[in-house]
C-alpha cells in the first residue's frame, strides 16, 4: 500500500459460499484438466502422505477448538460444488462432490490485536463458519479500512485525524487542510494544490485519514488480480505479497497464489458455498 515514504503495508483477506450442481461445472472443469488432475494428487499427498508431519493443532480455549470441530463437520458434510478452508493447515481446496479440483496454500488471518488509543481496538481474525461467494471482480481497488492508517500511526507514533469535505482543517503552518473534485490537498492563499494519492497525508505529528471513496483512499494492486467478496469485508484474493502464502499474515482475509485467485475467479460462481474452519 502507500506509505509515509517508510514502509509498505500488508494487507489481508477472507472467503465465500454457494450452491451448483457438479454437472453445471462440468464444463469449466474439463477446460482446465492439467490443472485439475495437478492439484488432486496435491490433495491426494495433503490428506495422506503428509498427515504425519503436520504440526499439531493449538486452540485459544476449548470453546475455539468446540468452534472447530463444529466448523470441519459441516464442511465435511456438504455436497455439491463448494470451496473449503481449513485456517489451521493454512489451505484451500475448491470441490465437486467427491472430486478436489484445486488444492492451494493460503496466507491467514495473523490473530493479533491492534489497540489504539483509549477506546479503539480490532482483532485479526478469520470468522469460521459458512459463507457465500458474494461477487467477484478483477483488478480490483483497495479502499483500506480504519484499521490500517491506525496501525500505521501506531508504528509511527503519530495521532490520527479524519478528513471531512466541506471541514477544511487549518494546519499548524496557517494552510488549510480540505477536499476537492474527489482529491485532498491543501488550500493555500486561495489555490487548492492535490496530495500525492499515494503516500499517507501527515502534518506534524498527526496522520490524517482521507474520506472514503476519494483518490487518496484508493489503492492499486494491494488485492492482486482478483477478488471475491464473502461479505462483511472479507475476501479470498490475490497478493503481490506471495511469500506470505502458507502463513498466518492476513488482517482477516485469504491471500492466494496468482494462479489460485485466477482459477477461483474464472470457475467459482456467485452464489457458491465457501466453508471456513
């Protein structure tokens, strides 16, 4: 993402739900077979060969490893075309009936807990539990949440501040702080000069958050190539972060490799079951 010219910053992501019939992707499927066949005997080596070597399973209580087990039992019971993912194996796999077409190393959820503040807190988590393929989009645009520019601030010991159109703020130098034609910038004798859209907006020692849905809030390439939205602003989606693949990394999304997200987006439909444990 944009930086205060120090660091760039990591995203996450999340996943999605729904219901076809085998016969519906049947066609999708065989236009892919090389792929399919490839990944069904990663599966084949996931659930067999390499049983033994995985780490064992660590649960934050007994209601977290209940949530668990509750969770893997309905992905294992459900039918049909679904995407399933497992948060503890940090993996992915894309199913029709019986058969697993894809098998894919994810990035997760990190877990922490971001406090910033006397009253602001998030935690980083992927929630368990089915969800639905809301929407897919390629190329899609980042517009990072509250949390984000908070955390930065944290890193950088510098309080947060909000711009709002039509409230220009006066900064410490007698200029003025405001929003637009859609851009923040600053107002100075009059004439309105735009902020460079891709670095944080900091004067002195305050980082200023810029209104959703203006140029600054909008970010390029964070999400990879492709997104599908699973609602409540979790995704399963793309990285240029591609090392952070297998490891607990996200703020609540699910990050996949650029070939994965490219198979999810061109044969999982809207409406599909995505099912999360």
């Amino acid at each position: 993402m944009r930086s205060i010219q120090i660091q760039k910053i990591l995203l996450t992501v999340g996943t999605a739900a729904a219901l076809v019939g085998a016969a519906q992707l049947g066609a999708q499927v065989q236009a892919s077979n090389d792929f399919a066949a490839r990944n069904r005997l990663a599966a084949l080596s996931d659930t067999t060969d390499n049983i033994a070597s995985r780490p064992a399973y660590t649960f934050k209580s007994k209601a977290d490893s209940l949530s668990w087990e509750h969770n893997r039992k309905l992905a294992d019971r459900a039918s049909g075309f679904r995407v399933v993912v497992s948060l503890q194996d940090k993996h992915l796999w894309a199913i029709v009936g019986e058969d697993t077409v894809l098998s894919a190393p994810a990035a997760v959820a990190k877990g922490t807990t971001l406090k910033f503040g006397k009253n602001q807190q998030w935690t980083f988590d992927t929630p368990r539990g089915p969800r639905t393929v809301l929407g897919k989009e390629a190329d899609p645009i980042w517009q990072p949440p509250e949390w984000l520019y908070a955390e930065t601030a944290a890193e950088h010991d510098l309080k947060l501040g909000h711009v709002v159109p039509g409230h220009p703020i006066k900064l410490d130098d007698g200029r003025l702080l405001a929003v637009k034609d859609n851009e923040v910038g600053v107002i100075d004798d009059g004439q309105f000069a735009a902020l460079p859209t891709d670095e944080h907006i900091v004067f002195g020692n305050t980082l200023y958050v810029p209104p959703l849905g203006t140029k600054n809030r909008k970010v390029e390439g964070e999400l990879g190539k492709y997104r599908l939205n699973l609602g409540d602003g979790y995704l399963l989606h793309g990285t240029p972060y591609q090392e952070s693949i297998g490891l607990a990394a996200t703020h609540g999304c699910v990050r996949l490799r650029d070939e994965d997200i490219e198979w999810l987006y061109e044969h999982v439909p809207v409406g599909t079951k995505v099912y999360i444990y």
